[in-house]
C-alpha cells in the first residue's frame, strides 16, 4: 500500500508539472497542528471511495479523472488547493472549480468534526 501511495504521489507531482490549473486556498488551521488533520482527512476520503495518497506535507485526493485536491503545507501556510486539468473551456472550469471547492469543503468539515474522536495512530512496538 505504501509503495502504491508513492507511485500516486509520483504521477501527482508529473501531473502538476505537466499541465493543469489551479485555486488555493488557506485553511483555519496553523502548520503545527495541520499534519494531526491528516489521519481523520484520509478516513473521510477514503470512506467515500475516493483515492488517497500522503505524502509527509500533504494529502492529496482524486476527485475523479480530472480534478485532485491537496491539503497541503506550503510556505509556513496550511492550505486547500485545487487542480484540475486544463482539457475544459474557461466556463467549464469555473463550473468544476466550483463542484470541487464544495466536495473538498465537505472532505474538510467532516474530518475536522471527526478529528477529536479518531483512534492515535498505531505506534510501531519495540522488543527488546
């Protein structure tokens, strides 16, 4: 699973290299405390069918085949951003900029409900 998350990372990076545009966003959440609403992000994502793939500053989330979100660390800032690929006309962006803004708002609201009560993550055992 681990090596498919960086497999998905990898094309991810290529993919905003490539081509794309973009909406950010600032979330309400400081850079301390932003990687803690990783794990409960990833559950919602993930309970709702959708891809996942962590990275160590950020989550990204496929929307569908044309538009990813990223909650990501970016310059000392905690933000939301949006891609989607560049094959829509300038309406039909805004139109999809608008749908992902609302399910990623979602995303984010249910993990931050859900944050206090998400399990600590398993921490590895040492034998000695």
């Amino acid at each position: 699973m681990q090596r498919i998350n960086w497999i998905v990372a990898g094309l991810l990076v290529a993919l905003v290299v490539g081509c794309g545009s973009f909406r950010t966003y600032r979330l309400p959440v400081g850079v301390a405390n932003a990687r803690a609403t990783f794990p409960a992000i990833k559950y919602v994502a993930r309970s709702m069918g959708l891809q996942v793939a962590e990275c160590e500053d950020a989550v990204h989330v496929r929307l569908d085949e044309t538009a990813w979100v990223y909650y990501s660390i970016q310059n000392d800032e905690y933000n939301l951003v949006l891609h989607i690929d560049d094959d829509l006309s300038e309406s039909g962006r805004e139109t999809k900029f608008s749908d992902i803004k609302i399910r990623a708002e979602e995303i984010w609201n249910v993990a931050v409900e859900i944050e206090g009560t998400m399990p600590p993550p398993a921490r590895a055992l040492t034998i000695r």
